[in-house]
C-alpha cells in the first residue's frame, strides 16, 4: 500500500493505494506531508473602469463557443459561452443583467480567473 495526500478544489484528502502486481514487502515509510496553504476562493465578479461588471473564467480552459452573440442584453444565470476544462464542456454565465462584451474569440486559451466578457 502507497499511502498519499490528495488536494481536490481546496480540500485535502489521505488515501491509500495498492500497486497493481506490487510484491508484498513493505515499503519504508515517508515523512506527512505538510498542510497544504489555504487557496484563495476563485474572485467574484467585479466591477471594472469600464462601467460594466467582469465575466471570469472560473478554471483555465479553451472557449469553445459563444451562446449569444456580441451586444446582445443577457439577465443574470443566462448562459452566455462554453467553456471547455479537461474535455468537459462548461457552461459560463451572466454575472448580471446588461449588454454583453466579450473580450475574448473562440478557441483562446484563458487562465483560472481571466476576464471573459463584461456587461454593462
């Protein structure tokens, strides 16, 4: 048996792993590993100079398409693009009600936390 520490959103997990075809002997056992450092909870959206409110990428991933198209009005919880994360496709929503800007083309590349739109 391996034993590990698995982090998953935030959240620290101990789990214990038998190799596949592994012999009996014992392996010598490691050190815990340390606690691992709070993360900080992903950003609200917030409002920027432009006058409008942010649209973040809640994981990095690619965009994939857009549900509606540039300028159109949008209400808070529509959904406005996809997002795609490790071959899951996600749905990105309004953060408010507005006129929506994407500031983003399909098929960028976009980071954890990266503005994808803003409505104003």
């Amino acid at each position: 048996m391996r034993k590990f520490n698995v982090n998953v959103n935030g959240k620290s997990y101990y789990v214990e792993i038998e190799e596949a075809g592994a012999s009996s002997a014992p392996i010598a056992a490691s050190a815990p590993a340390p606690a691992p450092a709070p993360v900080a909870a992903p950003a609200p959206a917030v409002n920027v100079n432009a006058g409008g409110t942010a649209v973040t990428a809640p994981m990095p991933g690619q965009v994939l398409d857009f549900a509606v198209s540039n300028g159109a009005t949008v209400k808070k919880g529509d959904k406005v693009l996809i997002l795609e994360a490790m071959k899951m496709e996600n749905e990105i929503v309004a953060s408010a009600d507005g006129v929506i800007t994407f500031a983003v083309k399909k098929g960028d590349s976009v980071e954890s936390g990266a503005t994808l739109a803003y409505i104003k």
